[in-house]
C-alpha cells in the first residue's frame, strides 16, 4: 500500500533484519530519498551531536512502532510516526538522528493520560502527547529550577528510558522553547496553564549529556 501526506517528495522503503548478536536483535533500516529536507540544518541545530539512529532509543523505538503497525495495514499511524522521525534525521542516508534525551513525564491534566517530555536541543523541549494542537494554542508553560516547586509533591524523576511506557498512539509533539538563559540542563519542573485551567504538570531531570556551547 502507498503511504499519503508527502506529495510525492518522500519515498519509503523497510527492510527488518533479524540477525544473532549473543541473542536475537532486531535491525531496522530507514531509507528515505527524494526528500527536500535539508539535513544539515538538524545537524546545525543539534545541541549535542547527531547519533547513529539504531542508538538512539526514541528513536529506535518509533520505528519498531512503525514496523508493527505498517504489517497490520494502519497507514496513516505509519504515516505520522515517519513524519515525526524525519525530522530528527542528520543526514541523507538516513544513519544518523538529533536523538531526543527523555526528561521526565507530564502528567496531563485535561486527557488524563502521562505524557513524555523530551529535550530535542538546549534551549527546546517536546511534550509528546495524543491531544490537539489546539488545545495547546492559548496555554503557558512555566518553569522552574528548584525541586521543590511543588510544596505538596516529592520531587522524583526516573530517566531510565526502558521503564517508560509511551501510549503508542502519542505522536503530535508541542514543541516549548524555554525562557531567557535557561537551558534544558537548568530545569527541574514545568506546569501548564491554559487561563484558570490546568492543563498538566512535570518534574523533569538532566541525565547526562553537555549540550555544545557556540
């Protein structure tokens, strides 16, 4: 089956590989040509350098998501799922991606549902999450350094990405740019607020890598 929503720039090609390394491993290759993109922008943009792309969990773990729902035939899932990778991607063979660094979880408030947020470079953070963009439009985000920006919760964070369990069909992404000098590297809670009406809150953590100066 074709796959809509690119008008004819992107073409797709899946290969899955099943190889031994010790024990089975799954080996995915994304081919994408034809495309316009300009990769070297991602790569220019990258806070802390492109990754090999079966390196980078994220990721690695949309595409299986992808793999699972292109063989039950649900087109439009695989659709937005490469969609959302491409922008990621580093270069035109598709080998090396801007690597999400997973920061915590976003209790949403209006879905009731938890949501991952993710820092994509130093000064930009994503909110993964199944609600419209709209519900979005006219919300304020504040942030805060202090772990006790919550008097009435413990702060605790747990950034081991193979704990988390993402809703397989959050893919709309609500990109948030934070203030002033703060950086991802600075922030340990967030809340969202759409007028008197709360839309979700998190604490957040940074795990490990120094995002690049200049």
């Amino acid at each position: 089956p074709g796959y809509s929503g690119y008008s004819g720039l992107l073409s797709f090609l899946w290969s899955c590989v099943m190889c031994r390394l010790g024990e089975s491993a799954l080996v995915l290759f994304l081919v994408v040509f034809g495309s316009r993109q300009c990769y070297g922008a991602v790569n220019a943009f990258c806070s802390w350098g492109c990754t090999p792309i079966k390196e980078c969990k994220v990721i690695y773990r949309d595409l299986v998501t992808a793999k699972v729902a292109r063989e039950k035939q649900q087109n439009s899932k695989v659709d937005k799922i490469i969609s959302l990778v491409r922008e990621y991607i580093c270069d035109d063979k598709a080998e090396q991606v801007c690597c999400p660094e997973y920061m915590g979880q976003f209790n949403n408030t209006i879905t009731n549902t938890v949501n991952t947020v993710y820092a994509i470079n130093r000064d930009t953070i994503v909110v993964r999450s199944n609600m419209e963009e709209s519900r979005w439009t006219n919300a304020e985000v504040y942030f805060w350094r202090e772990e006790s920006c919550f008097p009435m919760l413990d702060y605790k964070v747990e950034l081991d990405f193979n704990n988390v369990e993402e809703d397989e069909d959050s893919f709309e992404e609500t990109k948030m740019l934070l203030p002033g000098t703060l950086s991802v590297e600075d922030i340990r809670c967030m809340a969202v607020m759409d007028g008197d009406t709360e839309v979700g809150y998190a604490h957040l953590a940074w795990a490990k890598r120094t995002p690049k100066t200049g």
